[in-house]
C-alpha cells in the first residue's frame, strides 16, 4: 500500500457527509459538484488504479491534478484483465502475478465471497479520499462483462476459484437473473461499496461497463442492479447520481430507467448520442474513447466535439498510465488501442479553461445557429445562450471506416466563413487555438441581427469562438 501524501487528519476531515455531485437543477444535462456548475473532462487509466496494489496511484491522481482534469473511472476487482489482453502493454488493470486486490477474503487459493477483504477496502477509501482532496470525481464500474472465457475464469465469482458451491454458471449468464445465490452476492457486493462509501462527495456509480457486448449484461439485471443501489441509499442523507452504459457509439433511449441520472455512451464520435438524448434532461457522458490511434489530436477533437454538443463528461483512455510510469508518461506505441499522453491532458486542460469563460449551465446545443455547414471537410458545434452568449467549435475530424486507426483529422492550413443568426446586439468575438491554448486578438462586432458573416483566422485541425453580448 502507497502512504497518502496526505495527513490523515486531513483525510479524516474528507470524509464528512457532504453532499454528492448531482445534476445540475438549473440545467440537468451539466453536474452541480462542491457548489460550481460542473462538467467531468479527463484522460485517464485504465481503470485498475485500486484493484492493482502495485499501482501509485497518488502520483498517478497528481498527474490528472496538474492539468485541472476532474474525472477518474476504476473497476470494482469483480473483473480483471490478464497480460496481453487487448494488446494493452503494461495493463494497470492486468496486475502482475500476487498483485491483484479484490474485495473477497482469500481461503486458501479460492475466494471466499461471503468474507470482506479490509485491505481492498481500504485502498478504495484511500483512494477516493486522495482524488476528493485534488477535486477529482471517481466514476466506480461495479460490473464488467466477461469478453472472454479466460476473463470468467479470472473473476472470484467463477465457481471454480471460490469456496461458495455456486453451481455451474456459463459466462454468457454470469450478470442475469437466472442465478440466484450469484445474484445474492452481487447484491451483497453492492450495498457494501455503496455502504463504505456512503460518505463521499465525489463518487458516480455505474453499473456495468459494456453491457450490451454481445448482451452479456441482461436488461432486466440491469435495472435490478440499479434498484439495489437506490434501496441501499435510500436512508442515507444523501444519494449518489448512478450511471448506465447505454452503447458503444449511440443509441435512442426510449424507456430510460428512472434510477439513472446519467447516460454513457463510448467511441461516440461523432457526438450523435447528445443530440439523440437531450430531451432526456439527463448527464450525456462519453465515456471511454480510443482505437483510433496513438495522436493527441485526435482525442483533443473527440472531446471538445462532444462537449460542445451538450455532453457533460468525457473520458479518454490513456495508455500512457502504467505501473512502472504512473505519472503518465510512458510512451504507448503504436500496437496500443489508444494513445494518451502529458501533452494530450495539457490539450484537454485548454477545453477545460474555455468553458470555464462560459455559463454553461444557461446554454444548450444549437444546431440552427449556423445558417449552413462551415466549409468542405469542416464540423461544427455550437452551444448557446440565445442573443447572450455562443460558442461555436469547428474540427476537420472524421471517423473512418474499415481503416485503422478509425479516426482521421485534416492538418493543412484554411480559414473559413461563417454565415450565422445572430440577434441585434454589440458582441465581443474571442478566437481559441483548442491546440495550443493561444487567443486572437480581441475583436468586436455591432449587428444589426439577422444573418451575420464571422471570417475565421487561418488555422489547422480546429479551431473555436466565443461570441458575448452587451460587450465591444
């Protein structure tokens, strides 16, 4: 176990019951967190920061802190990954062999899944107690579905490697219904975590990551695990948001589960997903990104694309986060199914800063704003405020298809004309380089409303603008 670098009256101190991050009540679709309208943004591990007791993670929560990232995903230690799974090199959540820490007591060589491991426990409030003091929300998949038989037979509930005499239970058939004494153990599993960890601030609960992967993950279940965790909340003074993995890419929510505050989605580029489900009033969360790639840029698109399109919460996933470099600054190559880097969390701190200058919470997407498409090969978003405030994101990014990487960004230089509807008003115009952080210099716009014609800088990638009225 790392030592807190931390007293621990001050981590004492952390743990009051204050309460969780929530949906915003002004405008659902954003996070309220310690009192500020918030949105999550990060590029973070690959989730076994507290499974794998090898793992720094102070140094690693240090890393994300630098760069003002907020969000952090960890998986429970029901599920694991092995070496060489995925072409992941250096796997933090593939512990090396005596390194794994799950939440079940050991008997022997096999788990005994009515005993509680302390140690596991207790590197779990560590562990949200150090992202806590840095400002860091830790996003807890309960649940993971097992890809592969060699993945089943890694999980304390595979039958052969607990001391439970649960039958036999099929892999395709390890997160349903059709198996009561499993069922009851993952509902006692449940109410345990959400019983320790009753007195944090900065705790989401998913409940399963990928469940619709080849439907390992049953509906019904779905909605049963969920219950579980609002009836275990349900005298607690306060409650935490409970997230669900809707589906790689999108998907229409028609009959969304009313114990679920926020809907994630991955590789959702582009950011169809937001739009789809805005009317939900709900958290749109893209929460895992990669296989596109080792470039920053790519990444850096993604996440200001679906920003800007009304999503609340991004994460991509960042190889660059290993054991042996828990500062992130291992160098993924070009095997990896994703990049991330020092200088990518640097990028993702500059969409962090630009919405900072924005009352998020009073805008919403606004497609019609711009009174055409940008130019060939350009994307654009845009939030809004009407005749207040605008924000405005142009990328020359695409997913490909049958390509790998499957993603693909133009970098030659070009400007472009946008024609947009914009109200009678004075209006202070700021141009962003989402690379480099740098501004253009200040300028002003009087309009006498109607169609308005801004002319961008010449720039590369992308680019974005900030339009604020009763300002020249």
């Amino acid at each position: 176990m790392f030592r807190s670098a931390l007293p621990i009256a001050f981590l004492t101190a952390v743990l009051s019951a204050a309460e969780p991050i929530r949906l915003h009540p002004d405008n659902p679709h954003y996070y309220l967190f310690r009192g500020k309208p918030t949105i999550l943004l990060t590029s973070a591990e690959h989730y076994g920061a507290v499974l794998n007791a090898e793992f720094d993670y102070v140094r690693y929560l240090d890393a994300l802190a630098r760069d003002g990232l907020n969000l952090t995903r960890i998986f429970s230690g029901v599920y694991r990954e092995l070496p060489g799974d995925f072409s992941i090199p250096d796997n933090t959540l593939a512990p090396a062999e005596g390194k794994f820490l799950a939440p079940f007591a050991v008997k022997g060589d096999k788990y005994d899944l009515r005993a509680w491991n302390p140690a596991f426990f207790d590197r779990l409030k560590r562990f949200v107690t150090e992202a806590g003091a840095r400002g860091i929300v830790v996003e807890l998949s309960l649940f993971c579905v097992y890809y592969q038989d060699r993945m089943w037979e890694a999980s304390p509930f595979h039958p052969k490697y607990n001391v439970n005499s649960l039958g036999d239970i099929p892999r395709q058939e390890a997160l349903s219904l059709k198996h009561p004494a499993l069922l009851k153990i993952q509902e006692e599993f449940v109410r345990k975590v959400v019983g320790e960890l009753r007195d944090f601030d900065n705790i989401l609960y998913e409940i399963c990551n990928e469940p619709y992967v080849r439907n390992l993950a049953a509906d019904d279940w779905q909605r049963h695990i969920a219950k579980v965790i609002a009836d275990a909340e349900a005298t607690f003074p306060h409650r935490h948001l409970i997230a669900q993995n809707i589906a790689n890419f999108t998907r229409r929510v028609r009959e969304p589960d009313p114990n679920v505050s926020i809907l994630n989605f991955h590789y959702a580029r582009p950011p169809v997903a937001a739009g789809q489900n805005w009317a939900l009033n709900r958290v749109i969360g893209l929460d895992e990104t990669g296989f596109d790639g080792t470039l920053d840029g790519v990444y850096r698109i993604q996440a200001w694309d679906f920003l800007l399109a009304g999503g609340a919460h991004y994460n991509n996933l960042d190889y660059s986060f290993t054991v042996r470099h828990p500062d992130g600054t291992f160098a993924a190559p070009g095997t990896a199914p994703g990049g991330g880097s020092a200088e990518l969390r640097r990028q993702l701190s500059i969409l962090r800063d630009f919405f900072g200058t924005l009352n998020f919470v009073r805008m919403n997407p606004a497609a019609d704003f711009l009174l055409g498409p940008p130019a060939e090969g350009l994307s654009a978003r845009t939030l809004a405020e009407p005749g207040k405030s605008y924000a405005i994101y142009l990328h020359t990014g695409r997913a490909l298809s049958n390509y790998r990487p499957r993603y693909a960004y133009r970098t030659d230089n070009m400007s472009a004309h946008l024609a947009v509807n914009l109200p009678a008003g004075d209006y202070a115009v700021q141009w962003w380089s989402p690379r480099s952080g740098k501004l253009g210099a200040p300028a002003s716009l009087n309009h006498p409303g109607g169609r308005a014609v801004l002319v961008t800088p010449e720039f590369s990638e992308d680019l974005a603008v900030t339009l604020s009225a009763g300002q020249r």
